[in-house]
C-alpha cells in the first residue's frame, strides 16, 4: 500500500548551491599550454634542461615517488626523450647500488 506524501512542509524549487540566486557559475578559465607544463622556465630551443647521468642522484630521486617508482611524464613534467634518460639512468644507477629497487 503507497504511503501519502507528507506535504506539511512546502518544498523549495530552487536547487542551486549559491544561497539561493538562481545564477550559474561562471565559466573555468582554461589554462594555456605554456601554464600547463611543470617546468615552464625552459629558455630558448637550444636549452636542453640539465644532464640525467646516473651518478646525479639527487637530481634522479626528484623523479621517483616514495616507493621508488619513476614517476610518469604527465606528473613528472618531461618530454618523451627525457623520460628515457631518466628511466635509462635510474636504471643504471639501481645497478651499481647508488638508488634503492624498493621503497623505504
């Protein structure tokens, strides 16, 4: 058997979140590709950022999260051809013991 509907209380139309206007938000602005990218102080073209070697170890741990895993491009900020570099160098570099396999 349906139950009748309560309607002691009006209910109120409105359904906004903005305390009771009726008008939208305003529109996200978008961000440029130059915004985008996390090292955005790159320099001319000839620039090539700095040296992944596999003895800068500093310079490799910024690019590996907590458990020890290269961080993908999209976070770590990198192009195709430095993610390379870096995953080629950590590599080496886990080899002759100077960057853990695993995390701490």
């Amino acid at each position: 058997m349906a139950r009748p509907m309560d309607r002691s209380k009006p209910r109120s139309r409105s359904r906004s979140r903005s305390g009771g206007t009726t008008g939208g938000t305003a529109p996200k602005k978008r961000r440029t590709a130059r915004e985008k990218r996390r090292f955005p102080e790159r320099g001319n073209m000839d620039w090539k950022g700095p040296i992944v070697d596999y003895k800068e170890v500093e310079l490799l741990r910024k690019f590996l999260t907590a458990s020890s895993k290269v961080m993908s491009r999209k976070r770590a900020g990198t192009s195709a051809r430095e993610q390379r570099d870096i995953k080629r160098a950590v590599k080496r570099a886990r080899f002759m013991a100077l960057l853990p396999f695993t995390g701490v």
